[in-house]
C-alpha cells in the first residue's frame, strides 16, 4: 500500500487547491492518504537573522519528516500574484533549511486550480521547473481551469475531459 501525503498550498480554510489534492490523491487505488493542512504549520517567517537567533522551527522539521513518510506527495497550488502562496513559500524556505532537497527525491503529482480560466498555470510552471533541483522526482503535473464550473464537491472533477486528463496523469504512476 502507498502513502500519499497531499495538500493544497494554501492557508485558506476554504482551499479549493486542498479540495483538488484530496481529490485527486483519493483517485489512486490500494493508498492511504493523509492530508496536510498548510495552517498546522505557521512559523514565523523565514529570515537568516531568525535562523542564527533561535535556530530552524519544530514546525518546519515536523513538515519535512511528514514529507518523509511518503511514497507519494500531491500538491495543488493556488496563485497568487502569479507565484506561491506566503503561506505555502514559508514552510517550504524553512524546510529547505533541513535540507536543500526538501522533497527528499519522492514521486510527486503537482496540481493547481483557480476560479478563473487558466487555473494556476503560472504557478504551476514555477514549481514544475524549480522542485526538481529540490528533491522532487516530478511525475506529472495538471491545471484544472474555472473550478467553480468544473469541481463538485462531491463528484469531484465533472468536465469528462479534464477528469479523463487527470486520471490518465495518474494511471502513469
């Protein structure tokens, strides 16, 4: 059985991104999912000065050992101004700390959506060319456009195309 972490990389309580990685890390069969919550992890944030004064957060160590279970990570980012959360770039120049390889060289799905029409591309571009210098052994990748028109809570994806799309990404897992 496969253990799969996944988060949405958002501090919302109401994360669409979370919605989409919960989502899409309960397509794959024979796994156990664990959810993260990007808000069990607020830290201050990450400067050197804070580092030399009271060393890395219990937080950020907590993160990156959660990391380290998995067989798989899923993570769905939300954008904003064209780039990640606060929230989410917090945890991760924290965990980076522990060690530049964050990922620790696990699978991983990265997703983004957003309300308008091109769901988090820009975002998603971003990690797709900087998390493989940081240990992230990327192996497919996947935007959902107009969440609002495409997501149910319930039924998940409803556009056929994209669901057919995201369920062909994983099946190449």
């Amino acid at each position: 059985m496969k253990k799969i972490i996944a988060f949405g990389a958002s501090s919302s309580k109401t994360s669409i991104n979370k919605k989409l990685a919960t989502y899409a890390a309960h397509q794959f069969e024979n796994a156990s999912v664990e959810v993260l919550d990007l808000n069990d992890y607020e830290m201050p944030i990450f400067s050197s000065d804070k580092e030399a004064e009271t060393g890395i957060p219990q937080l950020a160590q907590d993160f990156y050992e959660k990391l380290g279970t998995a067989d798989l990570i899923i993570i769905s980012f939300a954008e904003h101004n064209g780039a990640y959360t606060a929230a989410f770039k917090n945890i991760f120049d924290w965990a980076s700390r522990i060690n530049a390889k964050t990922f620790q060289d696990k699978p991983t799905l990265l997703l983004s959506t957003s309300p308008g029409p091109r769901g988090g591309s820009t975002v998603l571009e971003i990690a797709k060319g900087r998390f493989p210098f940081q240990g992230a052994v990327v192996k497919g990748s996947f935007s959902l456009p107009s969440f609002y028109e495409n997501f149910d809570v319930s039924n998940g994806i409803i556009n056929d195309d994209l669901k057919n799309q995201l369920i062909s990404i994983i099946h190449s897992f």
